[in-house]
C-alpha cells in the first residue's frame, strides 16, 4: 500500500469494500502495519496539539455607516460629446496611420543629377570627385587684422 492509501485509510475517505480490503492487507503485511501505526500515532499527535492551540473566534463589529440603496446614484453620467468623443479618437488616430501618406509637393523641384553629369563634373576639375570638389568650395579660411576686418579670404 502508498502512503496516501494508508492515509485515506486513517481519515476514513474509504468505502466499505476497499476498507476491508486494506484493512485485510494490513493485517498480513507488516511493513504496511508499521506503516499504517506510524502515521496514526502522528495524526493522533497533530489533533491534540491543535486542542492545546486557543481558538478565539474573529468578532466583526457592526456596520454603522449610512447604507446607500443605490450606489450608481453616486456617479455623475457622462455627457453624450464625451462618449463619442471617446469613441472616435481611437478611430480617427487608426485612420491617421493607415491613411498617411508622405508629403511630396517638392518632390517635382528637387534636382538630382544623373552619373553621366557626375562623371563630366568630375572630368572637367582636375579628376577631383564631386565631393572633393564640394568640400573644397565650403572650406573658406579668412584672416583678419588686428582690427577684426577681413584681409584675405583662402580656398
């Protein structure tokens, strides 16, 4: 036998047949027998400490305060704008993102040269690349006097 069939056995959680049964069991085997006087000598233990345990029941005091017969007399109802208010900001930030489309009105007016025309830029001043190029043209140095007044610009 388990020990949780012993124990069932013990709590009396068997119906007449398997009690005789185990019971029979119990009588032949000594193992189980042991077993069997073990674990009522350790439920027998835990009820009579639990005895020794004060049991002091909780008292609730009695309510006291003003009942309310109905408590959804307390909430103010929301006005009708509000509700729809609600249920269209959802609606309307779904339509924003399905519907968002970039903004090209300048797309028509930006210039964007092809690699034929990056290749002669190229040719023509001196094999530098275009970005060579570019940055050279940014890069101005200029010195000044003692003054603060522009005397020579450098390339």
């Amino acid at each position: 036998m388990t020990n949780e069939e012993i124990q069932r056995c013990i709590d009396n959680e068997l119906d007449s047949a398997q009690k005789e049964a185990y019971a029979a069991h119990i009588e032949r085997c000594a193992k189980c027998r042991e077993q069997y006087v073990s674990q009522k000598e350790f439920a027998l233990m835990i009820k009579n400490e639990l005895k020794k345990v004060p049991y002091h029941p909780m008292v609730i005091p009695p309510f006291r305060g003003k009942v309310v017969e109905d408590s959804f007399k307390l909430r103010k109802k929301s006005p009708i704008w509000l509700k729809v208010a609600a249920a269209l900001v959802p609606v309307l930030i779904a339509a924003s993102v399905v519907f968002n489309k970039p903004n090209n009105k300048h797309a028509d007016k930006c210039y964007a040269p092809t690699h034929e025309e990056i290749a002669a830029y190229e040719m023509f001043n001196s094999g530098l690349d275009a970005n060579t190029v570019y940055q050279k043209n940014m890069i101005v140095t200029t010195i000044s006097d003692e003054n603060g007044k522009t005397t020579k610009h450098i390339n």
